[in-house]
C-alpha cells in the first residue's frame, strides 16, 4: 500500500518500522473475515484493516490520537487472529503495539478510564495486591450490578464478575524430585495473575518436568512479563519489567545455564517471545533479550520435543481451546494437541477455534460488552463438541471461558501431569 | 395470416425493425414458429422470422463454443456437435409434438424461450449456456452483448435479460453458447411403486448423494405407460439419470442402487433405452396427446411440487409429473385452465410460477399465459422492455403483465 | 496516488447539505450504524484495488431491510448518491466512495438465515461471506460451489454485483449460475423480490440482469443459493511445466480432448515462489510454470481423468508431476492458490488483471503480456483460473513511486486490450468498477454501450448508485 511519511518522520525508528510494515498491506480485506471484533461488530473500523487505515492516516499526518482511534483500538483484542490470516505478513501486533504507545502519549482518557486502567496497573502485575484486591472484591461483588447501569463503571462491574468465588492459598511451586537421567534445566516464568488464581497449573509442571527429569529453576527478581502495560500502550512500563526479567534469566544462563525459559501462560510467552524486539533499541539490552527470546518456549512447545510415550486411553473427550496467544502470537497449534492425544485423551476442536474467547488481557475488564460475546460465541463452540472437559493453555482464557460454563476448565499441563503419573487435576473432582 | 418478413441480413431486420416503428407497425418475432401459438402474436401487425438468417457461423470444438446465426435449425447445430462428441448440455425441449406445430425449431428459438430439459438440474438452462447474442432492438439498432467466453463480468449482463424474454425485448440475429463433451455412457436407475411425495424424498435423499445424479423425475402411474412404449416396469416409476465415462457410470450406479435398494424395487436402464426415456421426459410426451387440453409448465421448489399437485387434485381434474427432482411439475388439466386455483396455490406453497404453455383459444383469451408479477416488478419490467423497445413495436404479448 | 481515472465531479449541493443529511439519517438508523466523524471515514476510502481513494459523504450500516429501504428512500428523495460495499475486496474499484455519496454496507446483515437441504438451497443475508456459506453446510455434505480467491473474506453480496467466479466454475459456473433469488431494494426503496427456492424465475430473467450489476441496479440485501453435494473425492495434482507457453498449450489440449476438471490453475515462476513462501504446499520452485488440475469423483474417476490428462501433459513435456498426499496437502495447495494476490504483498505492490481470452489465445496472450509489462520497465507474475481462459497478470511495482504506477496502469491497459482483440473480454469476474471503466469503448459500440446505459436507467434514472463506475462518463445519457 502506497504510505506518505516524511523523511523528518522516517527518522524515528519507531515511525519507520511502522511505515514498513503498511507497505505490505496491500488491503486485500482478508484479515476483516477472521477478526473476533468485526464478526461481532460489522464495521471495518473495528477490524485490522479499519484499524491499519486509521493508525496510518494518524501516524502519516503527525497527529495525536483522538477519541474516535482510540475507541477502535481500544476494542482490539490483539488476539492476531490477523496475522495468521494475512497473506501479506503484515506485522500487525508491532503495528498496533505502535499506535497503543502513541495513544498514551498523545490523548489524555477521560477521568474514570485513567482511573481503573491505573488500579489495573498497580494490581494485577503484583501477586500480593492482587491476592488482596481479589479477596476485597468478594465483599464488593453485591455492587457490580449497580456498577453495570454506569457506562463508565461498567469495567469495575465485569472485574468483579470475574473475580473468582474464593482465592487459593499463597504458595510457591516447590521443586519437585527431579528423576534420572537428566534431560535439561529450564526457567520457568512464575509470572503475576496465574499463580494467584491458579497455582496449580506450575505446580503441576514442575511435578511433571521433575519427573520427565527435567530441573526447574524459578530465579529471584523475575515477576510479570509486562504484557499488561504493554497492551495499555505503557511502553517504558512495560521495558521496565522486561528489563527486569531479562537480568534474572541471564543470572541463570550465565551461571548453570538453562535449555529453555519455559512458559505456562501463552499470554506471557508471546510477550516473553517479543523481548528481542520491544528492547531492540536499547543498546544495553538488545542482545540479551534476544538471547532470552530465542530461549522462550511454552510448556507445551517444549514437551512436545521430548517425546512422551502413548498413553491407555482415559476415556475423556478433552475440547481443545487454542488461547490465541498459542495459535496466532506463538503460532503453536498442533503440539498442544499432539500431547493430549498421546496422553490417552480424545481432543475435539470446536468450530470457529481461530475466535478469541474475550478473555485478552485486561480486556474482559475493558472491553465487557464485546468480550460477553465473544465469551458466549466460544462456549458454545465448546459445548457443541459435547466434551467431558476443556483444556487451553493461558490463564485468561481459563478463568473467562470457566465464568461462562459448568464443564471444567484446565490447564494442558495438568492433564499431562495427570495422565503422567500425577494426581488428578483439582477441578475434575 | 399475418405478413412474415424474413430478412437475410441483420442490417436488413434492422431496416425492417425502423420501418415498422415508422410506421406504427407491430412485429411479431418468431423463429421455426414450433414454439409459438403460446406467447402470443396473432394481434401484430406482421411476424418478423429469423430462418433467413441461417448457417453456423464458428464451431470451434477445443473451445466448447459455437457461434450460429440465430434462424439456424436446432437440428443443423446439434449434427454439428454430434460429430465432434458434443452437446447442448441444457437438453432443449423440442415442442412440436407437446404443441402440434411443425417446421424447424431455430437456435434463436431455444434461447429466445429458455428452452431447458432434464439437466437443467446439474448443467443449468439455456441461458446460463449463453455466451453472447447480437439482436435488433426495437429502435432498429444491432446490439451484440456478451462474448465467446465463459467468464465475462463486462458490463450489464443483457445476455440473460434477451435469453426467455420470448422474442419481446429484441431479434436475436446471433448466439454463441458453451458446448459440452457429450457423455459417453449413462443409465438410468428406476425405483418402482413410489407415490408422488415418496418419490420426492428419494429425489431429495439421491441428490444428495456425491453421485453427480444429472436427471431426476417421477413419473406416477397415470403417465408411466406412455414412456417408452410401455417398457418401463410396473407402478410409478422414480428414474434418476448417471452419465459420464464409461468407467465411472456402472460404478456410480452401483452406489446409487446400494443407497436406494432398501426403499423400492429398482431397474435399470442401459445407454439406449435412458437416451430414449429422458428425450421422452424433455419433451413431455405423455401429453403430446394431439389435444388443446390445457397444460400447464410449473417451476416450484422441489419439495414443494408433490404436495402442490395433491392438493390441487382436492379441487380440480389434473394429471401430473415431474422433473427437476419435483420442481418442474407438467400439469394437464381436465377441462379448464383452472389459472386462478393453480397460481393461487403456487403461492401458498412457497412461490414459483406456472405458464400457460397450451390451452384452447377460448381460454387463452381469458388466462395470463406467463405468471403475473406482482405490481412492483411488473412496472420494473415494463420500464425494462420499454428501454430496449421505447416504441413498442415488438409485439410484447404477456410478458412481464401484472 | 495514480490520477489517470476520473470520479464524477462532487455534487456541491450536496456536499453544502452534509450536516443535514447526517441528522437526517440519523433520524433513520441507530447511532452504531451510521459513521461520519471525518477520521472514522477514512478507512471507508477505497477498496482492495488501493490506488484510487475518495471519502465518502457519510456510511450506513444498516442491520434490517427496513432500514436500507429506508435510507434508499431518503437518498432518492434527496438525490444523494450511493455506493454499495461488501466486504470492500473488490480488485476493481466497485466499492470506491465519492465525496458527495453515502457508503452502504452490508456488513451488519450477516446471517444464514435458512438451510433448506431438501431444496438444496440456503437463504442468506448479503453480507455472508462466502465461504460462511460452504462452512454452514459443509457437514452435512454440501458446499458452494462459486469460490472466489478472496472467498474467506468477500460477501455474497459482493459477489453478486460483480457475478464472481473462482477456480471450480470450469465444472460449476460463476455466480449467476449458482444463484437461485434475491431481495434487492431499489433506488427509490422498494423492496422486491426476483426468483426463490424454484430453478427458473418468472418473467424476464432481472435475476441475471442484477447478476454483475455492480451494485448499479438496486442493493441485494438477501440471495438464495444452490447448494450442491461434495463429490466423493477431490484431487489436486500439480503439473509442472518448463515455460508457461507449454502450459497454456497443454490446457487448451486438456479441453480439448472434452476432459474437464474441476479446476486447472496457472502460476508462473514468480508466482510459484511467491505462494510457496506464504503456503509452504510444495509446489515445485525449479520449473518455469505450473498447473494445478484438480479432478473430483470416486478414486476409479479421478484415476481415469487423471491418466488421461498425464498423458496430455507429457505430450507437452511436462517437468514434474506430483499428486498430493492428503487432505492437508491439498488444503496447503489451495491456500497458496488463494492468497496469491495477497502473498504478492510480500515483495511488491500489484494491480491485478481479469481479462478473459480463448483458450486457443491463452500461449500468445501470456507471452505478450511478457513482453508489455517488460516493455514498460516492470516485472508480471501469472496466477489463473487457465481452465477458463481468465487471466490474472499480477503487474509489480512500487506505490510509493509516481512513475512506476503510471507505468503499471498504462500496461495494464495495455494488456487488457490485448484480451479484447484476442477474442475474450476486459473483465472475467472482477468487475469493470473504476478500473477498466474508460476501456469499455474498447469493448462495446457506442450502440451497445447506450442499450446498456437504457437498461440501467430502468432501474435508477437519476443514476444515483454507484455512478463513477462501469460506464465510461463521457456519452452517458443526460438526466
């Protein structure tokens, strides 16, 4: 597509490599068919090409973001379904990561945005707030639907839906025994949200990579990955916790050295993944994040390779949900299955699988009209393969598909521990 | 008798177009005339007959197409294709006998009345084997719309607006269609002793089946003797038609008979004898009786043609059958045209439409012979023909009437 | 941006009633289905043929038939003209807005509303996509048989108004083939109804007519579809070939010889590598062109037409020939096929050509296509349905640079000609739109142009939709 930049503005490395990536756009409209917002929404403008067009005409006239961009990117999901549709191999995530650290520097959000986008911020990448908004957020639950009848406070309400009804017990993964012969010594991320909400699912790997005889390491200093800022446009925010991160993993690899920096929600790996990137021009960091990218692996992206024996039957039909942070950020789309089949289980996929779930991010908090339907959309998709239970590989896509169904939701890893020689995931009773 | 002018040359019938728009004449356009007697044109003025304009003008046979003007006999192209193991694969009805007419169907006439047989199920009509036509309009001018090609978004499609206008927006002076190789082999299957609506599930349930199935009609009991000289087997006969290559007919065949061997007794028919059946269905040979009885051509959905003709035999004197897996449903009338009650009808059953294709003059006189549209599409229509024909001067009959 | 193609010039009175007009409508649709702000509108500028650009008026995206009817209404009255949209894939300019005209769009009127399997038919909104329609019905084993390049993405609508074709129309035809019925809303906002679940519409076939209208002749808002059962089995099998002449000739014999698969698609080299990299389907990178033949039946038919084709095809001197494996490996063959014009975006920008000309034309037309683009300083990369004679030149050159797309334009004219004196046609089944509209002389008398322009006008005399396109706008009739 033809782009009209200035060399003034070419000058910025940032303008530059967006202008790269336009030119490839050759706006065939391909990405409009497999975007969750525009299926729901029926207006261009809420799809990749709609949202390409408005983030060029803003960056190519100079111009700060105004209320009408910054709804249409808001209400992307950056699920990148996009990408994996595009022909063209337009880099739409840089591109719309571009245009979100643009919005936060250029347009100033009404007052009660700022305000939960802040609290969002200083909560959900810290396990201890969070365990303890959480906790406050059972005794506000009888507000949400007040909260609901504002359009502005309508995030607070759909937050407090999504709360969950009791939180687990603060606890580290404990190092598992870890069984000979020794097949390699991994990192793995231990991350904010998960281990608050969830703590099984490292629990359950540790014990499952311990047993394949693989040592895990969980380095002091590492915590979220900054996707959270990032997808909030909060660039140096989010450099700042991958910087951090960065410098605990090289600890490791400098010292014992690790195989892999494995990652149990494919929210983070994507992020995780993207660090050579986001810190390539930061002359201190950019080899050393490239260096830590390259080593990124989701959990199940890094099992796959060590080739698991063919299990008995289990006698369960697992729905398989693709986070799309595993099929379109990561590209992995098989593997996840693979290792459900050879673990004895029956894996369906449901219709419409390349549709995000809602979840994203901080998005079902955001975004809570849109996200309840896409949220109903997928479930059932997923009801309609009629499983036993659903397995998917992210947090977000756990706890939003779990808020919108009775079939037990789990993490892969925890039915791999399971068919493995672990104990039967909590959830399936 | 009506003056018939027969120009030679399409400059010629534009000339002839002029004058009679001059001259407040009315034209009647007619080919071999073995269709008329049903579209009207006793009223005009004169018959404007294309059978001067006669002669295959291109046939190339790797391309699949042909050009032909338009007065050439239906017999002369399909010779020509005969020898080069091609046909017209919307099987044209040949209405001499179903009307009582004689003389030479014309190529301009099959196109100019949509003329389609028993594949129009798998291979389309007439006017979707249309390439590309020349006509005179009724300001005297020639017009070429379309082209030789199959795939042609060029402008508006005036092509399928000529192709079953029957001779009332333009003279079509040339017509170049899409040939198809003709099938080497074909049989036919016969499920025996299926009423009207059991007939049509098994239709619906074969058309279903990835068997390439390239006729389907029921006969009932009423017409069965008529076909093949009362060769086929005992009770209403269901055939359904396979054709291709030697090697895959017999083995579709063999599938075709494995699905349906459990509903009804099946027979089959070789090449020869399904040739004749299903020349004998295009055209409707239980009624070419000789009689003026009234016949009426009905399109429905499919499923919807059973149910229409039973409820139809509540209230009046019918005979049926089918083709179109059910959804061209040929329907003789005991006495009289009944049109009120069978369109009536029609509508209640989902839509569709039904022509007056025979009937006696009394009751042609009092009987829309296409179906009327209704006041919006028939004022789109009227627009439509004027803006090929502003001075009327073809003789429009009762096409597009409300 | 290229300059060399006209839009009407903007209605003043118009554009001086903008404000108007916009309560007006709002009066009309719900605040979500109206866009107008001027930065939202910018993304509305043009289509997939991306070197023509103008900002609409305002968009509606009405979600019932009340309310395009409604809003018809209104633009009649008013005068405002209207330009139609799908899903904006037009390679042709079909969906390009003008300044003084409101943008409709389909795509909030998105549902399958029926699948009747009996009748073999569904009944859908005008902004289904495509392939939502094979999807839907897909298991229970039907498809649509229609398949446009751009099928995951354009609407059904849109493929009505440019009469879109696809790799499988050798065997299936193109839209109008497949088309049983619509409702289309006309310019005044008269909704009517023209053909249904039966084969044959009553009266003069409008049906065809609206059939590649291009949205000049009323808005369809709902079609009726044929369904057809999936053969048993398809194949693809890849034919490659040392020179496209070679190609193009063992095609026209194919055809020749009364075999007619279901598909016979052309790449040349360029087009091989650019697919490749995209798809990664194995295509075959050391030969000069390709074929991809697809037949379908029983293994015994397939076995048969394909002996029979290999046979031709080594008469031709064929390279390779490798039949695929699996279901997989011929949905990779077909995904390669299908993003062709996208994956292009990779190396280059485009504009693409499609003309049709006779198979027997197919060798002399390729090789002059050559030598124009050459000619003209750039490169062509080959992508088409050859079993059709519908070629796709894909001319390469760089947007950013003036020169290079006035060049690119003046030899697709160039090539487009071509076709027409070769016997075929400007426009196979992308439409005439902005793109090939002042080529249409080329085509057409002055008389045969005028018949055409009369039958439009019986639709919408003020030519108020899509009034940029088709006709070539000097000699169109006063209003």
């Amino acid at each position: 597509m033809q782009t009209s930049f200035s060399p003034d503005q070419l000058a910025d490395p940032h303008v530059a490599f967006s202008e790269s990536i336009l030119r490839r756009c050759v706006h065939c409209g391909f990405c409009t068919a497999t975007c969750p917002t525009y299926v729901t929404l029926g207006n261009e403008l809420d799809s990749p090409r709609g949202r390409i067009y408005l983030i060029k005409d803003m960056l190519e006239n100079g111009r700060p973001a105004d209320a009408e961009v910054v709804k249409h990117i808001d209400r992307c999901l950056s699920c990148l379904a996009c990408t994996t549709t595009c022909p063209s191999g337009v880099d739409y995530m840089h591109l719309v990561d571009h245009a979100r650290a643009h919005i936060e520097e250029t347009y100033r959000r009404p007052f009660i945005d700022r305000m939960i986008r802040a609290l969002l911020m200083v909560v959900l990448p810290y396990p201890a707030r969070f365990r303890a908004a959480l906790t406050l957020a059972r005794l506000g639950r009888p507000f949400a639907p007040l909260l609901k009848k504002v359009e502005a406070l309508r995030p607070l309400g759909a937050m407090l839906d999504l709360a969950p009804k009791s939180v687990p017990p603060a606890s580290r993964p404990v190092a598992a025994a870890v069984a000979a012969p020794r097949r390699g010594r991994v990192a793995i991320l231990t991350g904010c949200a998960q281990p608050v909400l969830d703590p099984g699912i490292n629990a359950a790997t540790v014990r499952l990579l311990g047993r394949l005889g693989v040592e895990i390491v969980t380095p002091q200093g590492e915590g979220c990955c900054g996707a959270l800022v990032h997808h909030m446009g909060r660039e140096e925010a989010a450099l700042e916790f991958a910087r951090q991160n960065v410098d605990a993993w090289m600890r490791e690899i400098d010292g014992k050295g690790l195989d892999a920096i494995l990652i149990t929600a494919s929210g983070c790996g994507t992020t995780v993944k993207d660090y050579g990137h986001m810190l390539r021009l930061d002359p201190a960091y950019a080899e050393k994040a490239a260096r830590v990218s390259a080593l990124a692996k989701d959990v199940t992206e890094y099992l796959a390779a060590l080739d698991l024996p063919q299990q008995p039957s289990q006698g369960l039909t697992v729905a398989y949900h693709s986070a799309c942070s595993m099929q379109h950020g990561q590209k992995i789309t098989i593997q996840p299955k693979l290792l459900l089949k050879a673990a004895g289980f029956v894996v369906k996929d449901p219709a419409e699988g390349h549709l995000c779930c809602g979840s994203a991010g901080t998005y079902n908090i955001l975004q809570p009209e849109i996200s309840a339907k896409l949220k109903t959309r997928k479930v059932k998709n997923l009801e309609a393969t009629k499983p036993d239970l659903i397995a998917t590989g992210n947090i977000g896509c756990m706890t939003q598909i779990g808020s919108g169904t009775g079939i037990p939701v789990v993490h892969t890893v925890e039915l791999l521990d399971w068919a493995y020689g672990g104990s039967k995931p909590a959830k399936l009773g | 008798m009506t003056a018939a002018l027969i120009p030679a040359t399409e400059s010629e019938a534009a000339d002839m177009v002029r004058d009679a728009g001059a001259a407040g004449r009315r034209l009647a356009i007619a080919g071999g005339g073995t269709r008329s007697g049903f579209a009207g044109g006793q009223q005009a003025d004169a018959v404007l007959r294309s059978t001067g304009l006669s002669g295959i003008v291109t046939y190339d046979p790797a391309e699949m197409v042909m050009t032909a003007r338009a007065g050439t006999p239906v017999a002369e192209v399909e010779a020509a294709l005969a020898n080069n193991n091609q046909m017209l694969a919307f099987e044209p009805i040949d209405h001499r006998a179903l009307m009582g007419t004689d003389g030479e169907p014309t190529i301009g006439g099959v196109f100019a009345t949509n003329a389609s047989g028993p594949r129009r199920l798998s291979a389309g009509a007439a006017r979707d084997s249309l390439l590309g036509i020349r006509f005179v309009n009724g300001k005297g001018e020639a017009i070429r719309a379309g082209g030789r090609v199959m795939k042609n978004v060029t402008g508006l499609d005036l092509v399928k607006l000529l192709a079953g206008s029957f001779g009332t927006l333009g003279f079509l002076t040339e017509v170049t269609f899409r040939v198809l190789p003709r099938p080497q082999a074909e049989e036919t299957i016969i499920v025996s002793g299926l009423d009207d609506e059991a007939a049509a599930q098994v239709m619906a349930l074969s058309m279903a089946l990835p068997l390439d199935i390239s006729g389907a009609a029921h006969l009932p009991e009423s017409v069965r003797g008529r076909f093949l000289a009362g060769g086929l087997p005992e009770g209403p006969a269901t055939v359904l038609r396979l054709e291709g290559l030697p090697a895959s007919v017999p083995v579709r065949a063999d599938k075709l008979v494995a699905a349906l061997s459990r509903l009804a007794p099946l027979a089959r028919l070789g090449t020869d004898d399904s040739r004749r059946l299903w020349r004998e269905i295009r055209d409707v040979a239980p009624y070419a009786d000789g009689t003026k009885r009234p016949l009426w051509r009905v399109s429905v959905a499919p499923a919807a043609g059973a149910r229409l003709v039973a409820d139809l035999r509540l209230e009046a004197g019918i005979d049926a059958f089918y083709d179109w897996q059910g959804g061209l449903v040929w329907m003789r009338m005991e006495a009289d045209p009944e049109a009120d009650l069978v369109r009536g009808m029609i509508r209640r059953h989902g839509g569709g439409h039904a022509t007056l294709l025979r009937a006696s003059d009394a009751s042609r006189a009092v009987t829309p012979t296409f179906e009327p549209q209704p006041a919006a599409v028939a004022m789109l229509s009227e627009r439509v023909r004027a803006s090929l024909d502003p001075a009327g001067v073809f003789f429009s009959g009762q096409m597009g009437e409300a | 941006m290229s300059a060399s193609i006209q839009f009407l010039k903007p209605r003043q009175d118009i554009l001086s009633r903008r404000a108007t007009i916009i309560a007006d409508l709002l009066e009309l649709l719900p605040p979500d289905c109206l866009v107008h702000e001027p930065r939202e509108l910018v993304p509305f500028e043009t289509d997939a043929f991306v070197s023509y650009r103008r900002l609409p008026l305002a968009v509606a995206l009405p979600e019932t038939t009340a309310q395009v009817s409604a809003v018809l209404k209104y633009c009649h009255r008013y005068g405002v003209p209207v330009v139609p949209r799908g899903a904006g894939t037009s390679l042709c300019g079909g969906a390009i807005p003008q300044e003084d005209a409101l943008v409709i769009g389909l795509s909030k009127m998105a549902k399958i509303l029926e699948v009747d399997l009996v009748n073999r038919c569904a009944v859908v909104q005008a902004g289904v996509t495509n392939l939502a329609i094979s999807d839907a019905v897909g298991p229970d084993g039907f498809f649509y048989a229609p398949d446009p390049s751009s099928q995951l993405a354009c609407t059904i609508g849109g493929n009505i108004g440019m009469n879109s074709g696809g790799a499988h129309c050798l065997k299936y035809g193109v839209t109008t083939n497949n088309l049983l019925g619509v409702k289309l809303v006309l310019v005044d906002g008269t909704v009517i109804e023209l053909g249904g679940k039966h084969l044959d519409a009553a009266g003069y076939d409008l049906l065809g007519l609206v059939c590649g209208s291009e949205g000049q002749l009323g808005i369809v808002i709902e079609a009726t579809v044929r369904l057809i059962a999936k053969p048993e089995g398809a194949r693809p099998v890849l034919f490659g070939f040392e020179t496209s002449e070679e190609a193009g000739a063992c095609v026209a014999d194919v055809i020749g010889a009364g075999i007619i698969p279901v598909a016979i698609e052309f790449m040349d080299k360029p087009a091989i590598e650019i697919c490749e990299a995209f798809a990664k389907a194995g295509y075959p990178l050391d030969v000069g062109a390709l074929l991809i033949v697809e037949v379908e039946g029983s293994e015994a038919e397939m076995d048969a037409m394909l002996a029979a084709i290999v046979e031709i095809a080594r008469r031709h001197g064929v390279k390779r020939v490798k039949e695929c494996q699996s279901a997989t490996e011929a949905a990779l063959i077909w995904k390669g096929r299908k993003s062709a014009f996208g994956a292009t975006g990779r190396i280059a920008d485009y504009i693409c050509m499609d003309g049709t000309v006779p198979l027997s034309q197919l060798s002399y037309v390729l090789k002059r296509t050559d030598e124009i683009v050459k000619g003209f300083g750039l490169r062509v990369a080959n992508v088409f349905h050859a079993g059709d004679g519908n070629m796709h030149p894909l001319i390469l050159f760089n947007a950013n640079d003036p020169d290079e797309a006035a060049k690119a334009e003046a030899a697709g004219n160039e090539i487009l000609k071509l076709c027409v004196d070769a016997g075929g046609c400007l426009t196979g089944e992308h439409g005439v739109g902005i793109e090939k509209r002042d080529l249409m002389r080329h085509q057409y008398s002055t008389a045969d142009l005028d018949q055409q322009m009369a039958v439009r006008a019986a639709f919408d005399p003020q030519w108020l939709l899509n009034p940029s396109k088709v006709f070539p706008l000097d000699g169109r009739p006063a209003i």
